[in-house]
C-alpha cells in the first residue's frame, strides 16, 4: 500500500468512485532465472513449456514492476520466454515490452480497433488511464462541470468528510493549504471506508499513510454504526447522464431505463426531482418525443 497524496474522483469504464492517488514510475528488465525457480503452479501452459527443461537451466525473462514514492516495489509480470530464445530473441522481447508500456491511450485505442478486442482488452487500456477528476474540468463545458459536481454529491451519501475536503481543496489557491486538505482526506477516506477494510489492510495503511489519533477515533466511529450504502438511483444518473445521453432522454424514457438498469421504477416526476437535486440538467422539453425523433 503506497503513500497517497490524495483522494480524487475517478472515471473507469465501467464505474466511477473516489480512489487515492499516488506517485508510481514503471520498470522493464532483461534477466535470467533458472528453471527450477520459475513457479509454474497457477499456469498450465508454462508447465508444460518448462516440465522437461533441467532446473538448473538459465531461462531469459522480462520483468515490469512499479516504485512508489516512498522506494516500495510491487511486482506486475513477469514474461518468461522459451527455454530456445537466444539473447536476441529476448532483446526483442525486452524492447516490445517497452514500446508496448510506453503507448499511449489513443495508440492502445488505435491497437484495440484494429482487431476483435475483447471487454477485458478495453478494460484493461481503461483502467491503465482511467480519467481522473483532479478538481473541477477545465474545460469550460458548463454540463462537464455540473456532472462533475453531481458525481461528488452522489458520494457524499457514502463519504461526506472526504467530499467536504476534496470540495475545500478544490477551492483552495494556495498550495500549502491546499496540501493540508488533500492529506486531511486521504485520512478522511480512510476512516469512511471501515467497513470495506481487513485488519491486515488497516494496519499496511497506518504505517504507510499514518492518519492519527482524531482520524482512528473517526474510524471507530464509523465502524460502529450501519454500513452506508451508496443510491442506486443517483449513482446512475451521475455515471451515464452524458456518457450514455440520458441528458437527451425524455422524462418517461429515463424513469424506463432506470428501471431496467437499477430495477427500481420512480415515476417522472420524482426522477425529475432527483437529478435537479444532482443539478443535472436537461434541454429536452417536457412530453413524448415530436414525430420528427421517433
């Protein structure tokens, strides 16, 4: 468990949610291993490839592993190759595995379209880059802007004292202080997530992350009481309000898709209700579609 620097709202592909956020540089080494050191336990391709090779003898592999911040290393994969592959072959394998971790989204994008890429294919290239909020868009787009506000409402139902500071940091100018917010709510997630950690958890995340006696009496706190559960409805609504053009829908086609996305009816008008208290907006007008859209 690295040290965080803060907590921000994330976009993956198939979810948002509030994650904490740290610094990590990647690593792709050429080495050798020997055979009989290669665990083969959990993969019965490489079992077979490697049953009849001697334990002594020398394997070329490709290794990639993350460093955070505070100089802990965490592995990612190891590549091993055939027990034939001569220096060059694993020279070749070596500098794909740079090419292929220095890509960018857009060129994984481009990559993925160009062959029948599977749902994990495009999670993975989504969860590689998934789209941090850090603090409001910048774009100027006034719908980017409100959906950005909703999300984080939509979570303050689950975490309040981490929205409130990721809110406070957001506004604050000066760096300094703004700091002292970013840090005051990765102790905020920390203690708003009792009931989703294991104690190895808690304890990996006191000695890397140290939150303090106000922030574990806040932890016990919130572990005594019912685990709060994030609303369906408006999560919803925040998730897929541009992404899947729920802003263009009519009020009874929206109350139908809620519907079959959440299994909950609520009739238009409470529906209208609840994303006006989201401040998500509509340029639709009132009433079935016009002949023309049907």
């Amino acid at each position: 468990m690295p040290p965080f620097a803060g907590v921000t709202l994330v976009e993956h592909r198939d979810r948002i949610e509030l994650c904490p956020t740290y610094w990590v540089r990647e690593f792709v080494a050429l080495g050798k291993i020997k055979a009989g050191d290669i665990d083969t336990s959990q993969n019965h391709f490489m079992r077979a490839v490697y049953e009849g090779v001697k334990p002594d003898r020398e394997i070329w592999a490709v290794a990639v592993w993350q460093r955070y911040e505070d100089g802990q290393e965490e592995a990612d994969l190891i590549d091993y190759l055939d027990p034939d592959a001569s220096e060059e072959d694993a020279q070749k394998a070596f500098q794909h595995m740079v090419r292929f971790k220095g890509k960018t989204k857009k060129e994984l994008q481009d990559l993925a379209s160009m062959f029948a890429a599977t749902e994990d294919d495009l999670a993975y290239i989504e969860n590689r880059f998934p789209e941090a909020k850090l603090g409001p868009p910048q774009s100027g787009n006034i719908d980017d802007k409100d959906l950005y506000q909703a999300r984080l409402k939509v979570f303050a139902g689950m975490q309040p004292k981490t929205v409130e500071l990721i809110c406070k940091a957001d506004e604050c100018e000066d760096p300094t202080e703004r700091a002292k917010y970013e840090k005051e709510a990765v102790q905020a997630y920390f203690a708003e997530m009792a009931h989703c950690m294991t104690e190895d958890e808690v304890i990996t995340w006191q000695r890397t992350n140290p939150v303090g006696t106000t922030w574990m009496c806040e932890f016990a706190r919130v572990f005594s009481e019912p685990e709060k559960e994030i609303d369906q409805i408006n999560y919803e609504l925040a998730l897929n309000w541009l992404r899947n053009k729920y802003n263009l829908l009519t009020a009874e086609e929206l109350s139908d898709i809620i519907l079959a996305r959440t299994g909950q009816r609520l009739m238009p008008g409470t529906l209208k209700k609840r994303r006006e208290r989201l401040g998500l907006t509509t340029k639709r007008q009132p009433g079935p579609r016009p002949n023309s859209e049907r």
